[in-house]
C-alpha cells in the first residue's frame, strides 16, 4: 500500500510540474511579462532584418514537422490577426533546407499572412548552429516519423536582433502573448520620443 501511494504521489507532482511548465518563466520572473523576459543580443539571421522600431518573432521548425509547428504555426497566425497593422513580423526559420525550398518555404508564408517572412539556411549545420545561437537545438532523428527532432520556442527580437522574450512551449495564451508584444512595442515608442 505504502508503494501504491508513493507511486501516485510521484506521478501527480510529476504531472503538476508539467502543468507549470507554459507558466513557469513568468512565476520565476518579477518584470511582469507572460513570455521569459531576457535582454541579451541575438544573431543575425542572414539578410533579414526585422521592422524599424519594431519586433520580429522568429520560429526555427521545418514543414513536414508533424508535432511542434503546426500548433506553432497556428499561434502565429493568430498572433499576425490580432496585431495586424503593427510593427510586428514573424520569422520561420527552416531547419529542413534540404527539403523546404526556397519555392515551397515563399508558398508557405505568403498563405500565412503579409507579415510571414521565411529563412533558409544553406545547410542543417547552418541551421542547427543558428538555432543553438537563440538557445535551441535541432537534431536529425534517423528512421523517425519526424526526422528532424527540435525545440519549440517562440523569440521575439528587436530590430537589432536583441532578444527579448522567449516562449518556451506551444501551449500558449494568445492573449497574454500579444498583451507582452503590445507592452514591448509601446516601451519602444515611448523610448524614441
């Protein structure tokens, strides 16, 4: 009996810090954002540049992905609705340049919305590094449905590539995100004038 119960406690702690997991970076940070707020300079991702006084929110993933990016994807399509008409763009970053062409990733993110951009690195070297320098890591799984094994996170950079939040998991409220990215655009604007 003794064993069955320390089982259960283990499995529900276990299950409650899961359930934390979306929520933890803004408990564990007193600046008030949603996201995990971060002030550090980022890498610049080929020859894009994020708007002016503005924000990009850069997504390392690939097509085919069948786990992370469609959920991603989808946040970041609402996300382009809800601040259409800001300075906001968002990034998708391919870590399959192999297969997502140049062709196919301009197809995707034209029917994603005007403010979609998309990068293709020239290998999955370059685009594992680059993903290791926002903190991520992209890793080829051989003989996996997914071949591509990666993280999920969410970077929003300014127009000098300094990023500044991170949101670590798909499992988000919209809500709260854009109310992070409103707060961040209207402390650049109060900034510049």
């Amino acid at each position: 009996m003794r064993k069955k119960t320390s089982t259960i406690l283990l499995f529900s702690a276990a299950f409650l810090l899961v359930a934390a997991l979306p929520v933890m970076p803004s408990l564990l940070d007193n600046s008030g954002f949603y996201g995990m707020a971060i002030d550090e300079s980022g890498t610049a991702i080929g020859d894009y540049r994020p708007p002016e006084d503005g924000l990009a929110i850069v997504f390392f993933g690939y097509r085919k992905c069948g786990t992370v990016c469609p959920v991603q994807s989808v946040n970041l399509m609402e996300l382009g609705e809800r601040l259409k008409g800001e300075k906001v763009e968002f990034l998708f970053v391919t870590l399959d340049p192999e297969t997502d062409t140049e062709d196919a990733l301009r197809h995707m993110v034209k029917s994603m919305g005007e403010a979609f951009r998309a990068y293709r690195p020239e290998s999955f070297n370059a685009a594992q590094k680059l993903a290791s320098a926002y903190n991520g890591f992209a890793a080829k799984s051989h003989g996996l449905e997914n071949p591509i094994t990666h993280s999920a996170a969410l970077h929003v950079v300014t127009a000098d590539f300094r990023r500044r939040l991170v949101y670590t998991t798909p499992d988000l409220n919209l809500e709260r995100v854009e109310q992070d990215l409103r707060r961040l655009l209207n402390n650049k604007s109060e900034s510049s004038t």
